[in-house]
C-alpha cells in the first residue's frame, strides 16, 4: 500500500482486512473520513510528488502554496462537509503515441486532483482486496515487471497458445451505469456515490479520463470480472501443482497463455469464447484487427507492454522464453533522442547530456529485465556517436574523434549515461517433459 500517515495507514489496512474477510460487506460511513483534513493533505502530497500540469484553471501547486495551502485545504473540506463541491471541466491535451497516432489525455484541475485522491486513498484498500492476482495495472506493490515475468514464467511452462487482446478505446467507452452498480456492491454509502457520480460526469456520458487519480483503480474494478473468469478457469485446470491457463492484465492490455499440449488445444477456443461474451456484457469492444491467436511453437511472437515474446532453444537444448524490446520502441526512443540532439545542435554538450541522461536512464531501467543485452549495445553506439559528432560540430570539424576523446571520458568526465546492464530474472521451475 502507499505509505501514509500512521493514523491514516492503520484505517486503509482494517478497510483491507474487513473487505478481505467478508466479501460481501457493504461499507458504510466512509465519507466522513474522505472530508478528513489528514486524508486531504496526503492527497494534496500525493499530487504534488507526480508534479502534474495544472488544470483548466491554470492554477499550480506553487500558486496554491504562496496563497495558503492550509486555507486552500480547509475550503476544499468545507465544501466537501457542506456537499457544495463541484468538479470542474477536465483540460483536453494529445500526445503523441510511440505506435502513431495520438493519445487524449484528460487532466483535472489540483482541487480535482486533491479530491480524487483523498477518494481514492479510502476506496483503494476496498476493491484491492477484491482484485485478482494477474491483474497488474497501477496497483500497489505491483508493477509492469512482475507482469512480463508472469508471462517468461508462463511460456517456460509450455503455455505456447497465446490469445492477445487488443480493446479498442477502453478507457473513454467505460459505462457509468454499469461502473456505479460495481461500486455499489461494495459501498453503502450515499455521500460517497454522489461524489463518484459527480467525478464521472465530468469526462461525459461515458469513459474515465486518463489522467485522472481516480481513474487506474475505477478501470480496474470495470475489468474485475474479466480477471475473475480467467482465475477460475487457471484453478480449474490446475493439476499436480501446475496449471493449463495463465494470464495477466496491465489496465487494457491482456495476454492469456493455454498449455500447448494436442489434447488441451480446445482450450483457447473455449476461453476466448467466454471473454468475448463478458467483454460484450461490459460494453467493451475488441479490437479484432489487433486481437491475435499466436501458437509459439510455430516460431510466432506476440507483444505485450513494450516486449516482443517468443519461445527459442537454449544452448542446452531447453526451450526457453525471449524478451526483447520491441523494435517500434527502440524507434521511438531514438527519435525522441534525435530531436533533442537537433534542437540544441548549438548548445554545450553538458547541456544535452543533462536532458537526455534521464531518457535513457528510465528506458534502460524498463527494459532491463529482458534479453536486452543486443538492443542496448545498439542504443549505446548510436548515442555515443551522436555525442561525438556534437562535439565534433562544436568545433568544426569531420568524423567522431574516435581518437581525441575516449569513451572512458565521455562517460567518467562527462557523465553521458552508460549503466546499459540486464537485470537477470530468476525463472520458475520448467514444467516436466
């Protein structure tokens, strides 16, 4: 869970506990401890650490402090008590997605934000508890690493059909009325489902805004269900402690992995079958240009959050997954690259390490964790160069002075980023033969 204030903490983990234990519980009272001025102070705190832009009243995190942040909290919790608030219109910005394209984001303003995290701070420990263990998608504890090795995990264990689902618009064709009636089952408390419906209507008659705090927990809950099927259908086919299903869900993204085995070959039709039918309860529509059916043992790869996955045989004669970072995102990372390498073609080259040693640092950090060792070699060659020939401009002349500068001095001395290193996973066990 997110570390918060001890007093606050101790009530997300009884949340925790009772919505562990009992099911079926209804919780009740629980606005009261959203309106809370500890709880809306680290909301505010959380807000600040994602240093988000401002919303569509233009209003910062710095405007909000020279004015006052205890008077900016106190009116926001009277209005809360008062039930006078009300949420104001999200501002619209699209940013362009690595696969082409762009993205639509819809960003709150700071009262917004603060609000949809002190909801979220009480709500979260409830539904957490609800959630299945293949769904990873911006929840606590859990990350788009532990997903990839759920997958490497997965094909290690001869799950070679793979059913990769593409959803088409997720986030903006979620139904309200559909959404409202799962919280529901869960919270019994009027206040709160005023608030929710309110937050809701501001991205329209349908959809969560991505860019929301609320949102990542509320599109979570939407596909619960879809995680539900799947992990009885994994208990299901469980047998002397291996399983002929496995899955994993990061938000919109789902891969389901079916034993490869003759006579379990039925299965994927059957399961693909059932996720279509829940998909078409929830309103949800596949994207069947991108959904795929991919058999490994075919030599066929499938992608998934950022990866490209394909089964090879070791050097041992075992087959073993691959992971390796999709070419479209190397792609994309070079030409982000290359356009800061442009726009400051005339600056000091401190200056265009400083910018894009942090690009790199967090790329390399995701990537990591699979075969990236090629990819990485090839990232680092062509940055090096790109530097060199910075340097070379700077002063005139041709080439990639191979022999004035060396690399230990562009890494030591200048600080250009070179920690390129694979993080080695630890695999499970291989399914016997």
């Amino acid at each position: 869970m997110i570390k918060t204030p001890i007093s606050l903490q101790d009530l997300r983990r009884r949340l925790y506990d009772k919505a562990k234990t009992e099911t079926s519980w209804r919780f009740w009272g629980l606005y009261v401890h959203v309106c809370k001025h500890e709880t809306l102070t680290r909301a505010y705190q959380l807000s600040k650490a994602n240093n988000g832009a401002p919303g569509i009243d233009g209003v910062t995190f710095e405007a909000i402090e020279a004015g006052g942040l205890e008077s900016f909290l106190a009116q926001l919790r009277e209005e809360l008590v008062q039930c006078t608030y009300r949420p104001l219109r999200l501002r619209t910005v699209e940013i362009p997605k690595a696969s082409g394209g762009q993205r639509r984001l819809s960003i709150p303003t700071i009262r917004d934000r603060v609000v949809q995290g002190a909801l979220k701070l009480i709500l979260e420990p409830i539904f957490e508890a609800d959630f299945q263990p293949g769904s990873f998608g911006y929840r606590p504890k859990r990350s788009a690493h532990d997903a990839i090795r759920r997958v490497s995990g997965a094909i290690l264990e001869r799950k070679t059909d793979v059913i990769d689902f593409d959803l088409r618009h997720y986030f903006d064709t979620v139904r309200h009325h559909l959404l409202l009636e799962k919280v529901a089952k869960r919270i019994d408390d009027g206040e709160v489902m005023h608030l929710l419906k309110l937050i809701l209507k501001t991205s329209g008659k349908c959809g969560v805004p991505q860019g929301g705090v609320l949102s990542p927990l509320l599109s979570n809950l939407y596909l619960n269900e879809v995680d539900k099927l799947l992990e009885r259908a994994r208990e299901a086919t469980r047998h002397d402690g291996w399983t002929g299903i496995e899955y994993a869900r990061f938000a919109d993204d789902l891969v389901v992995l079916v034993d490869g085995q003759a006579r379990r070959r039925g299965w994927r039709g059957a399961i693909e079958q059932r996720l279509r039918r829940v998909f078409a309860q929830l309103q949800v529509e596949v994207n069947d240009e991108k959904s795929r059916c991919v058999d490994l043992t075919r030599g066929e790869s499938f992608g998934f959050l950022g990866f490209e996955f394909r089964r090879l045989r070791s050097r041992k004669g075992r087959w073993m997954p691959l992971c390796l970072p999709q070419i479209a995102k190397r792609t994309a990372l070079l030409r982000k690259l290359k356009m800061i390498f442009r726009r400051l073609r005339s600056q000091p080259v401190g200056r265009v390490i400083e910018l894009i040693n942090p690009i790199l640092r967090g790329w390399v950090n995701y990537f990591a964790v699979g075969n990236s060792s090629r990819c990485f070699s090839f990232v680092s060659n062509w940055v090096e160069k790109k530097i060199r020939r910075h340097l070379a401009h700077a002063r005139g002349r041709q080439g990639f002075g191979w022999k004035r500068w060396s690399r230990r001095w562009l890494y030591e001395t200048l600080g250009l980023f070179g920690h390129y290193h694979v993080t080695y996973q630890t695999r499970p066990k291989a399914a016997p033969v």
